[in-house]
C-alpha cells in the first residue's frame, strides 16, 4: 500500500469530483503496510490502532 503526504491539484480535484475521499496527512511515513487504520474524513484524524497513535490530517472540505 503507498501513502501519499500530498496530492496534485488537478487530481484531488478530479477525484472529489467522481466520489473519491481523499486525504492529505503530512506523516504517513510512520505507517507500516501491516498497520490497521482509522480514517475520520470529518476531522481529518487517522489512528493508528496497531501503535496506538494518532495523525493530523487536511479534512476534506469538498472542493478547493
């Protein structure tokens, strides 16, 4: 699996536009492949249930 920190504009635009939740997290590199996650698109939080951790994230807003 492969995370991204951030995404190109025009393809966070096109994927709000087909449905595709997106989220931009600036640590996703202490998240391991066999790690389980929990994604809050609300808040923007992801928790690392395996390391029991937490990572703030850019909440998606709907369009930019």
């Amino acid at each position: 699996m492969h995370y991204r920190k951030s995404f190109a504009r025009i393809f966070f635009r096109n994927a709000i536009n087909i449905g595709v939740a997106l989220l931009e997290c600036p640590d996703t590199d202490k998240i391991d492949e066999t790690d389980h996650i929990e994604v809050d698109f609300v808040t923007g939080v992801i928790t690392n249930t395996t390391k029991k951790e937490t990572y703030p994230g850019n909440a998606a807003s709907g369009f930019r």
